[in-house]
C-alpha cells in the first residue's frame, strides 16, 4: 500500500468520552483505537500530513436522544432514527475528547450533529443526507485523494462516514484494528463491515499504513522532494 501523505488525511471518527468505557453511549473496548490512531497522527504530522478530528456535538433535547420523544427509550427506532441514550451534549465533559487522544496532532476539528432536529453520523453529510458539513470542500480544495478513518464507532459515523467519502470519489481506507462497533441492532457491525466492502472501502490495518507512509519517503529522493514540495 502506498501513501503519498500530501494527498491524504488521517481522520479520526468522535474519539469523545461518551463512546468509550464509562461513557453514555460506551463502545465495548472503544478507547483501544486510540492507540494505533495516535501512532499513525504522529506518523502523519512528522512528515507535514494532516489530521482531522470528528466530534459529535448535540444540543440538549436532541432529536436522536430517546430523551426527547415520550413514552420512548434507548433503542427504539423513530421512522429512520435509532433513538440513543444523551450523549456528546454541547460542552459537557462526555463530549470531551478522550483525554488519551492526542489533539497537538490535530489540524482540523469538525463538530456534527449541532441543529436539533438533524442528527449526523457522516463526517461528510448529514443524516438528510444533503446538508455538508464543508469536509468535503475543505479535502477537494486542498487536493486531498485518499482519506484513512478510524474511531468509533464501526457501524454508525465510521460507517456512514466511509460510505460518503467512496461516494465523493475519494479513495477510502479504515483501519480494521483503530475502531469499534455499537453491535446494535445485532449483526450492525458484520452489515458495516459488507456495505463497506461493497462499496469498495479498502480495509487495512494501522500498520500496513504506517509501512505504506514509509514506502513512499524511503524509495527515491526524487519522491521525497516532490512530496514535499506538495505541502
Ligand atoms: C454515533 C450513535 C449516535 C457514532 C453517534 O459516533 O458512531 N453513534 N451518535
Ligand atoms: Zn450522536
């Protein structure tokens, strides 16, 4: 695999204290994508390459909290909407990033989910699916072709995430050993893993990346230059 890490972003998916261990909306194991993700940011930025940070950022009274609707509760299912417990309200120490992750990598924090009535998985566009968060004018623009994602969680905004960023063109990676999945409704991450597949998502680890970022500085001088000359 080989990254030309001018033209790629590492894009780290909510990494926020409600989807981990002891969070309202806990992924199982979700804090154990940090660690690879942190190597592949340092990988990224000691050679000039960008990172991104997703955060999901809900008013209270959110749309998608089951919260909101009465007579509701946590997984029932609202015309399209899974209704969730609150989590990542605005300002609130559960929408914090983990403080394991490490932001000073960090060049661009995009916040999503922030109208109430519109709930958003993708990093790209919202659950209307139309309304942009501006991610993807912000990549085109800067001429970015492949985009690397991992974070939390598998089946929902790593998901929808990956879906829009294959069909905008752009060639996706996620790092089967930097997310975790919801699991619900029960086989949502095995369904992710197939949409992924289908939609021509590559899946590699954080460790072929990091062999791939190497490649591309360790094959010749002229590679070198021109790579950096890009930035
Ligand atoms: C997410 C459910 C609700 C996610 C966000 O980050 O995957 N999942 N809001
Ligand atoms: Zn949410």
């Amino acid at each position: 695999m080989t990254i030309d890490i001018a033209r790629t972003t590492l894009i780290e998916i909510d990494i926020q204290n409600d989807f981990c261990p002891g969070g309202t909306l806990a992924v199982d194991r979700g804090d154990e994508v940090i660690g690879p993700l942190n190597a592949l940011a340092d990988g990224f930025t000691r050679r000039g390459g960008r990172v991104i940070a997703t955060a999901d950022w809900h008013p209270a009274g959110h749309i998608s909290f089951a919260s909101s609707h009465a007579g509701r509760k946590a997984g029932d299912v609202l015309d399209t909407q899974v209704l969730w417990p609150d989590h990542c309200v605005q300002g609130s120490s559960g929408a914090d990033f983990h403080k394991a992750l490490d932001l000073k990598s960090v060049n661009l924090i995009i916040r999503k989910g922030f109208r109430k009535n519109l709930d958003s998985y993708s990093a790209f566009f919202e659950n209307d699916r139309k309304t942009p968060t501006g991610l993807e004018g912000y990549l085109k623009f800067l001429g970015i072709e492949t985009v690397i994602l991992g974070g939390l969680a598998t089946d929902y905004c790593v998901l929808y995430s990956a879906l829009d960023a294959a069909a905008i063109g752009l060639r996706t990676i996620v790092l089967t050993d930097a997310m975790r999945g919801v699991g619900f409704p029960e086989g949502s991450v095995e369904r992710a893993f197939k949409s992924m597949h289908d939609a021509g998502v590559i899946l590699a680890s954080s460790v072929e990346v990091l062999a791939g970022i190497h490649s591309l500085l360790t094959t010749d001088s002229t590679d070198r230059r021109r790579g950096e000359r890009r930035i």
